[in-house]
C-alpha cells in the first residue's frame, strides 16, 4: 500500500525479542537498516484492528520529544504490527525497581518529562487513559516517554477494559472512572498524580496489599496514598492535588509543568 502510515514488512530487520504486552511480543528491530525501532505484533483477536488502524492515522500527527513516536502500522498481512520509537532502557516501572537513577532531581525530571508529555496530549485533546509508570519508558540518555495514549480503547479483553475486570487499572483510575467510565484530561491527571507516586516510592506498587474492591471503597471514602520516603512536602502537594474527589477540583497538566519546573529550579 501507498499509504503513509503503511510501512513496507521487507523494510524492517527483527533483530531481538525484548519483552511482551497486553497484545502480544514486542521486539527490537531496524527500519530502512537505519532506524531502531520496536516492533509490537498484534495477536490475532487481541485487538479491535479496523478501529486502530483509523486512529492510527491520528496518532501519526502526535509528535512530542516526550511521546514515544509511533512510525507506522504493518496491516497488510496478520499478525499486524505496530512501528515505535525504541528506547533502550525499557519500561520506566522496572528502570525505577532496578534502582536505575535514584537521585531525588532525577525522579523529579522523571515526572516533568512525563508532565511534558501529558501537556501536549491535553492541548490536542487527546486522553491517554491507561498513564502508569509501566506505560512509559526510558531512554538511553534516562529521559522519560509517555507511550500506550489511548491504545486501551482497542483491546479486546473484558478482564481489562471492564472497570470491575482483574486487569483494569484501578489503582490508577479517579473515582468518576471506577464509577461511571468517565474519561478526561481530568482522569489523566489523576493517574499521573499516581505516576508521580510510583517515581518517587521507586517502583513501588499503590495500595500494595489492597485489593480492587477494597481501593474503591478508600477512595471513594476520601483516603488517599501516603507520602513517600523520597517526596518532599512540596512533591507530595503537587501529587495530592491530582487526587481532588472532583475533576474540576484538579489542576491541569499546563499547571503541574509549571509547579513541577519551580521545584526542579529551586533544587538547582
Ligand atoms: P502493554 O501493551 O501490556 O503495556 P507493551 O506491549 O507496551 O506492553 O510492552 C511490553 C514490554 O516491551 C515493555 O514492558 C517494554 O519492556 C518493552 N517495550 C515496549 N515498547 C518498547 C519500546 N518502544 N522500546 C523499548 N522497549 C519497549
């Protein structure tokens, strides 16, 4: 095909498996014997295609330093594969459990570079639904990518996409989403009030020891996660912010930036 999110399978070399997903194995390859690239191949029945492969074309236009760039789809033969942006130090969830950069300025720019991210997704109106440190990754120079925006809308799998399902991201998810699916920016800032909490615990799991049912009723009683070790009062403020009961109640992601580079400017 001439289309230009359609990229040529005799164009990409795989080179390794490096991990596997929701849909199926991802691996590292090159594009044009050039580009690294990962290379996610779509389990057959995994995924909604015709519906990703439309948002596809959109998701092209999403160009951020702090994104992972998605290069173009393979839907020509089955299994589909989807063409990213590779970054070599993986996913940011097992960088932080592997004690990969521990200083309290780089958990900081960890979440400013996720923020960033997350800013131009909001400025164009585009929700990511599922933002966890597990869906960001890392590169070589340690700079933090948002990746996965919006792909959950195309799994087909109940135990995830249903909110009362054992792979939805409850501990993630704002009261308005657990309990009328109500996405927004808003639902965003919530998760990543909650990604700012894995960053600075190092990893660790929310609510750990908590189970779905028992999370949903915390938070729908007011209770919320507590402060960790390597937060600063200030950090802590900037992430219970994103816990406000309200969407309305939370500020957007235009302002965290702004409160997050203060602090980074005051560290320095
Ligand atoms: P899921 O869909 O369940 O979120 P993914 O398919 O995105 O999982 O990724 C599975 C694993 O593959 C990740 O945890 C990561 O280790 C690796 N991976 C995915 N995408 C990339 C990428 N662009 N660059 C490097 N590693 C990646």
């Amino acid at each position: 095909s001439s289309e230009k999110w359609e990229i040529n399978p005799s164009e990409l070399t795989l080179m390794k498996e490096v991990g596997s997903g929701q849909y199926g194995v991802v691996c590292l390859g090159k594009w044009r014997a050039q580009h690294k690239v990962a290379i996610k191949t779509i389990n057959e029945g995994a995924m909604l295609e015709e519906d990703f492969i439309e948002e596809a074309k959109i998701m092209m236009r999403l160009c951020h330093p702090k994104l992972v760039q998605l290069y173009g789809v393979c839907t020509q033969q089955r299994p589909m594969c989807i063409v990213t942006e590779f970054l070599d130090n993986g996913c940011l969830l097992n960088y932080l459990r592997q004690g990969g950069s521990t200083s309290r300025t780089w958990l900081l720019s960890a979440c400013q570079d996720a923020c960033e991210g997350m800013e131009y997704l909001e400025t164009h109106s585009f929700i990511h639904r599922d933002l966890a440190a597990r869906n960001c990754l890392v590169s070589d120079k340690n700079v933090v990518k948002v990746c996965d925006f919006g792909m959950t809308r195309y799994v087909l799998d109940n135990q995830y996409t249903s909110s009362t399902g054992s792979k939805f991201p409850v501990k993630w998810s704002p009261p308005e989403v657990l309990h009328y699916n109500k996405y927004s920016s808003k639902s965003d800032i919530w998760s990543f009030g909650v990604l700012m909490w894995e960053v600075f615990s190092e990893g660790k799991t929310p609510y750990d020891g908590r189970s779905n049912i028992d999370v949903v009723e915390d938070i729908t009683s007011g209770h919320r996660l507590y402060r960790p070790q390597k937060a600063s009062s200030d950090v802590y403020q900037l992430m219970y912010k994103c816990w406000h009961e309200k969407p309305q109640g939370r500020p957007s992601f235009s302002e965290l930036l702004k409160s997050i580079r203060e602090l980074a400017e005051l560290e320095n």
